[in-house]
C-alpha cells in the first residue's frame, strides 16, 4: 500500500491516522504541495485527478478524497471500524465528520489562502481574519454537536471513529495559525485525549519523513 501524503495536509494527516489505527503498513510518498508537486502533469494523470493529497494506492485501486479512502479502508479492513454500522450512530459521527470536511476544511486550505494572498490581493491580517472567522464559525457548530450528542472519552463513545480521525487535524491546524480554542471546551477535551493515542500520535505532522517547520 502506498500514501501520497504531505506532512501539513489534515486531509493527508485524516488517513495517515485511520491507516495507523487499523494497523496497516504503507509506503509513505511525499508530495510537497507548497511548492506545487501536486499540480504536475505526471503527478495528476496517474496518482489523482483531484491535484490534491491523500491519494491511496491499494493494489489495483488508487484513489484519492480522504473521506472516500477512509470509506474503502472500513470496507476492506474493517478493523477497528471507524464508521458505525448501525444507523443512527453512523449518522451522528458522519454529521460532525461532514462539518468539518465540508464546512471548515475547503474554504480555509492552501489553494483558498493562496488565492486570496496572491489573486485578490487581501493583507496577511485580512487572511488570518479569514481563517479565524470560519474555524469560530465551524467549531462553534461541532461544538454544539458535541454538546448534544457527544459521549465518552472520543466524539462519540469509547473508542475512535472518523469523527475523530477528522477532528485532531482540523484542531491541530487551527492552532498552528493562531486561533483561540479554548471556548470549545468538548472539542478541545476529545484533542488532548486523542493526541495522546499512540495511533494518532505517529501519525502526526511532526513524525513524518517530509517534516519541516
């Protein structure tokens, strides 16, 4: 199994996590997409038409989209599943995985910060109001997920499921660019508890090959 991967990707940093939780070895390929590595002809026609990290090589199959990745990964090794059978459960851990994958993550990646910066000509304070603006908008609605439905020591119950595995690196990046956490005090309780599993600690920004501050 193969994983073209950038260290900074939370998208990349999602799978590296559900690889490592279900015990799953792989060669890990790096793609530096700050400097564009992912918008190569070579790298678009044959690993992923997306132009964008994870892309996941499983034998025949090589797909990107780290949500369908983790889907397949369920299916195929579905131990430990991180996406519940049974169907209330699996809706509540898809609704919060799905606010932060959808809601947060796109307008707030490196292609959207890029644009502003160099198309529309915003200031850096103008960028990092952007970003803090849509994390507090974001997390305030995982938040309140949290609130009503969350339960145990992960998002959901007792053991980790793709609501976590999408949580710790949506946090972990919020973080990074400054943003003030403290008011989501579930959120941030589900991060530390995670950030200590061995799984998701190995799978971190900072313990992988391409690492660089």
């Amino acid at each position: 199994m193969q994983l073209y991967s950038f260290f900074n990707s939370s998208t990349s940093y999602r799978v590296r996590i559900a690889l490592t939780l279900k015990g799953l070895p792989y060669d890990y390929l790096a793609v530096n997409i700050r400097t564009g590595e992912h918008r190569t002809t070579e790298y678009v026609q044959h690993v992923s038409p997306s132009a964008a990290v994870p892309a996941l090589v499983d034998g025949a199959l090589q797909v990107s989209q780290s949500l369908a990745i983790i889907d397949y990964l369920d299916v195929v090794y579905p131990e430990p599943r991180l996406i519940p059978l049974d169907p209330v459960q699996r809706a509540r851990v898809l609704e919060l995985s799905n606010a932060i994958a959808c809601d947060i993550h796109p307008i707030n990646n490196l292609r959207v910060l890029r644009y502003l910066q160099d198309v529309l000509k915003v200031t850096p304070e103008q960028k990092e109001a952007w970003y803090r603006h849509w994390i507090h908008e974001g997390m305030t609605a995982v938040e309140r997920l949290l609130v009503l439905h969350g339960h145990g020591t992960w998002c959901f119950g007792d053991s980790p499921t793709l609501a976590d595995v999408a949580l710790v690196p949506q946090i972990a990046n919020a973080l990074r660019m400054g943003c003030q956490m403290d008011r989501f005090e579930r959120a941030m309780a589900v991060h530390a508890f995670a950030s200590a599993h061995p799984a998701f600690a190995q799978a971190a920004p900072m313990q992988q090959p391409d690492y660089t501050s």
